[in-house]
C-alpha cells in the first residue's frame, strides 16, 4: 500500500465515522419525556420517610377511594389522620387504636 492509499483509507475513515456518529445522534437519541402537566404531578399514593426509610407522612387513597392525610409520630406511637370522607375529619390514635383527639 502507497502512502497516498494509506492517507485516503484514514480520511474515508475518518469522515464515514463522523458523519455515522452525526447521523446515529440525530436518527437514535432518546427523546425527551414530557411531564404529565407542566403545573402538577399524579399519583395514587405521596409518601415522606425518614432517613431509615420509615413513611412518616403519606397523603392518598384508601380501597374505598376515600381521600386521607396521615402523619406518624417519630417512635410510630401516634398517628394524627385528616380525611374529610370519615365521621372524624381529624383524629390523633395511638398505636393500640385507642382514639386520643378527634374533632368532627
């Protein structure tokens, strides 16, 4: 092989190898995901844990569809509920289930 066929062979290289690169980015790049909303997020169920991966606070739906906020005590002796579906849109229960606090 002559030095002039050696320094084509390098250009051919060179150029297919980028134009192939230009045209793989342009034909098989991900496309960028949309949000649902641009003002909002959905979900069935928000859950907050602490650093031991414990829900300490959790606002969704129950099996019935019935809408709740709930936020647990750092020990989860306590659990202070507001849901304006039950009779008692506010109730603070202890782990036992013993109602301590509710407000209609």
């Amino acid at each position: 092989m002559t030095q002039k066929q050696v320094l084509t062979l390098c250009a051919a290289a060179f150029l297919g190898g980028t134009v192939g690169g230009m045209l793989s980015t342009q034909l098989l790049s991900p496309r960028s995901v949309e949000a649902q909303k641009p003002n909002g997020i959905h979900g069935e169920e928000f859950l907050l844990l602490d650093a031991k991966g414990k829900a300490r606070a959790g606002l969704g739906l129950d099996a019935n569809g019935e809408v709740g906020f709930v936020l647990r005590s750092k020990d989860g002796n306590r659990t202070l509920t507001l849901s304006p579906d039950e009779p008692s849109v506010i109730k603070l229960v202890e782990r036992g289930g013993r109602i301590l606090w509710e407000a209609p």
